[in-house]
C-alpha cells in the first residue's frame, strides 16, 4: 500500500495600507501585490482579485475534474473569464457571478459539460461565495 502524504499550504492574506498610496497585499507564502483604487488605474482592485480567485479556482478545478474523469489527456485547455453585477442598493455587494468556462480538448460536448460541472462542485472559492461563511473580526 502507498502511503499519499498531502502538505496543506498556508492560506490568508494581510493587507495594509498607509496615510497614502495603494494597498499592499501578501499571502501566507510570500506572493505580494499593490491594489489599485482608481476606476482607471490599470492592475487589480478588490473586485478584480475576488474574481480572480473564481477564474482561477474553476480552471484548476476543471483540470482536477478532467483527471477524476480519466480524460486529462484529452484535454488542451480550461478557460474561465468572470465577471459580476453589483447590487444597486446597499450594502455594497456582487449579487450575481457571471461566469463563461471554455473547455478545449479532444473531447465530447457531454465531456465538456461534465467538467465544467464538476468543476464548479470541486472549486473551493465557488462553494464559498455560494454558501455563507461565518465572519470573525477581531480588533489587533
């Protein structure tokens, strides 16, 4: 029997930011970012980044979710654009995800479909914002 070692990787972020300038974001391992504030600033706002995460989150799973179908070597590509529509009354939300999941491949349109399915079932960032999380805020 083998035995599958799984090393967790740290999650979370801080960000800080001073008097003036652009939020500073870096993870738990290391990767940092400046957040941009202005409409017209090129680079990633806060909306951009949780956004992000779905796209990124959807295609990783979609690659996961072509491996548990036995049909990853089939597969070229997963592509995932994400946008949202934000709510017109307070508080100030996302109240609808918009999602487009383009499977390439020497696949099936049910083939696809089921990866885009499963996809969706494995991504740990879309089952949260589906869900509700508790919040705990703490005062440092």
């Amino acid at each position: 029997m083998v035995d599958i070692k799984i090393k967790a990787r740290p999650i979370g972020a801080k960000a800080v930011l001073g008097r003036l300038g652009h939020p500073r974001v870096t993870s738990e391992t290391k990767g940092g970012l400046e957040v941009v504030t202005g409409a017209s600033e090129p680079g990633f706002n806060p909306l951009d980044l949780m956004f992000a995460s779905l796209a990124s989150c959807l295609v990783l799973s979609g690659r996961i979710a072509a491996s548990k179908l036995g049909i990853l070597d089939k597969l070229t590509e997963v592509r995932a654009h994400v946008t949202g529509e934000k709510a017109h009354e307070e508080p100030s939300r996302i109240v609808r995800f918009i999602v487009s999941l383009d499977v390439d491949g020497d696949l099936t349109a049910r083939q696809k479909a089921e990866i885009a399915h499963l996809a969706e079932e494995i991504c740990t960032v879309s089952n949260t914002l589906k869900g509700t999380p508790a919040f705990l805020v703490e005062i440092a």
